[in-house]
C-alpha cells in the first residue's frame, strides 16, 4: 500500500485590504435625482422621491417597501424612523435611523402630496423588481457609468456619513451592520481604525 504525498504547508496571508466602496460620487448621485426631476424627459415625482429616499437613509430596497407612515417618529429630535426586521427563528428586531431635516421634510412632503393614512405603505403596489427598473432609467438618462446599481444608494449613504461624522460604529449602526468589517467593506477605513473599534468592544 503507497502511501499519500503530503501536501506541501502554505503559508498563510494576510487578505487584502478591502476596496473602496461602491458609493455613487456626490455628483452621479445629484445628476441621478434631477433626471428623475425632469418632467420633460420623462421623469416622475414618485421615482424621484423613492431614488432620494433610498439615497438618504442607506435603506435597504425590502426595507423601504416595508415603512408604513407610522413608522416615522418626525417630531423627536432628532426625527428617525423605525425599520423592523426578521431574523433569528422569526424574532423581530427594530433599529432607529435617524432622519436629517430636509429629509423629514422630504417625507413630509410626500405623505401630505399623497394623501397617506398612518398604516398606508410609503411605496404602496412597488416591488424591487420596479425599483431596479426605475434605476436604470434614470442611470442611463443621467449618464451614469456602467456598474452602478440600486444597491449603490446604500453605498452612497454609508460614505456621506462617514465623510461627515469620520465615525465607522455611527455609521455601522445606521447601516444595521452586524459587524465594523461589512461598514469598512462600505467605505475607505483605515485598517489600524478599525482595529481600534474591535479591540474596544
């Protein structure tokens, strides 16, 4: 009986650095908005305001056409709203995320324009399927370069408020990530930062 070749040892590496995030640059997300604006080229109010929205909260698509109004608490301050998800074994979990002003009276806007009930949907009868769609339009309209998804409004949020707040666990913990290592995989951070973060939980 011959026995088997050991397999050489290989050594181990360290991964690479995360690359930076996907985010839209602040001047791809602005082009976007205002081709959805533009009445004359085909833009709609309702697309307009579900690109914003989803740009200024980092929600997630399922997120989003999941708010009813009543999920909005804009007299605190600061104003959040309450984004409630499934996980484990079917328990809810709630996170806050808070709202800037001209985001609350963005919203505000929107339910006063539409007419909506405390339990109505914020984006009632959309499905993400529509949403990927609405995307695209206004990226092509917009100029926009190829590879660019919804999903890259999320990206877009993370990035705004780490350039306004250089704080990751902030922007962690409006992300709803479980873990500083998915935000860094958001952003451009520092490894020796994020380092920090881990060794002081």
């Amino acid at each position: 009986m011959t026995k088997r070749p050991r397999q050489a040892k290989t050594a181990r590496t360290k991964p690479a650095p995360l690359a930076p995030g996907r985010a839209l640059p602040p001047e791809e997300y602005r082009a976007l908005i205002r081709a959805a604006q533009d009445r004359r080229r085909g833009g709609a109010a309702r697309d307009a305001f579900l690109l914003a929205f989803l740009g200024r909260t980092g929600l997630r698509v399922s997120e989003a056409l999941s708010l009813r109004v009543r999920d909005f608490h804009l007299t605190y301050r600061p104003a959040f709203l309450r984004v409630t998800t499934l996980k484990q074994r079917g328990r809810p979990r709630e996170h806050d995320v808070y709202l800037e002003p001209a985001t609350v009276n963005m919203v505000r806007a929107w339910v006063r324009h539409c007419r909506l009930l405390p339990r109505a949907l914020l984006f009632a009868g959309m499905r993400r399927r529509n949403c990927s769609r609405i995307f695209r339009v206004y990226a092509r309209l917009a100029g926009l370069p190829p590879g660019r998804t919804l999903h890259s409004l999320r990206h877009y949020r993370a990035s705004y408020l780490y350039a306004r707040t250089h704080d990751p666990e902030f922007v962690r913990s409006q992300m709803r990530h479980r873990s500083i290592s998915t935000t860094q995989g958001y952003l451009s951070i520092p490894e020796e930062q994020v380092d920090r973060y881990l060794q002081s939980l």
